[in-house]
C-alpha cells in the first residue's frame, strides 16, 4: 500500500500476463488476485459445474456426460444428454437440497431414473 497525502491507493497489476500475475498472488498481492478474478471470473462462473465421468465410482443412475450444478438453498439443476432430460429442482432445503451435500438431489435423481 502507499499513501499520498493521506489517500490510500493500491498498485493495480491490470495488465500482465497470468503467470507474472499468479506468481504476485501466491506473494499475497491482493491487486493481483482482483486483476486475475476481473479477468476470469465470468468465464470460470459460466462453466463451474460437475460432470460425470463414472456413473460406477459416483453410485450414479445418470449417465456419462450428465453436467449438473447446485446452489444455495437448495437449487439444483442436471441435464443427461444421453437421455434426454434437463431436471430443475427448486426447493427450500438449504444444504440437503445442494448437488455437492445434501441428499435430495442424489434421492431425486434415483426415483427419476428408477421411472425411466
């Protein structure tokens, strides 16, 4: 940090390349950090979901290449290519309702394709 008549301002590492801007991150540069999210942050937003690669090893019924992803409160969204079906749950479950924790996603996911 520096200070100018009494203003504080921070350097603002906007320009570089990803790396000389990683490397200042794992310094503890917090403007580095600011000027990597700025960059990527909508791109890493729009694609951060989960796919499935091994119905097996998940203890999965959907199939491979089904993406889903999961929010707060207990949203949770998938879409199985391979069978067609995009499946939205909107609910008020909190953390039972998220596809990473909770149970209801995995317990949904089961009675559909056990219907199918």
């Amino acid at each position: 940090m520096y200070r100018d008549t009494g203003v504080v301002t921070m350097p603002q590492p906007t320009t570089g390349d990803d790396s000389s801007l990683l490397a200042l991150v794992k310094s503890g540069d917090e403007q580095a950090m600011a000027a990597l999210y700025d960059r990527y942050s909508t791109v890493v937003y729009s694609v951060s979901l989960r796919v499935l690669r091994d119905p097996a090893a998940a203890q999965s019924p959907e199939s491979p290449g089904t993406w889903r992803w999961g929010g707060a409160y207990g949203h949770s969204w998938f879409v199985d290519p391979a069978q067609g079906l995009s499946v939205v749950a909107l609910t008020n479950t909190a953390l039972e309702g998220m596809s990473n924790w909770g149970r209801f996603p995995a317990d949904l996911s089961r009675a559909l394709y056990a219907a199918l």
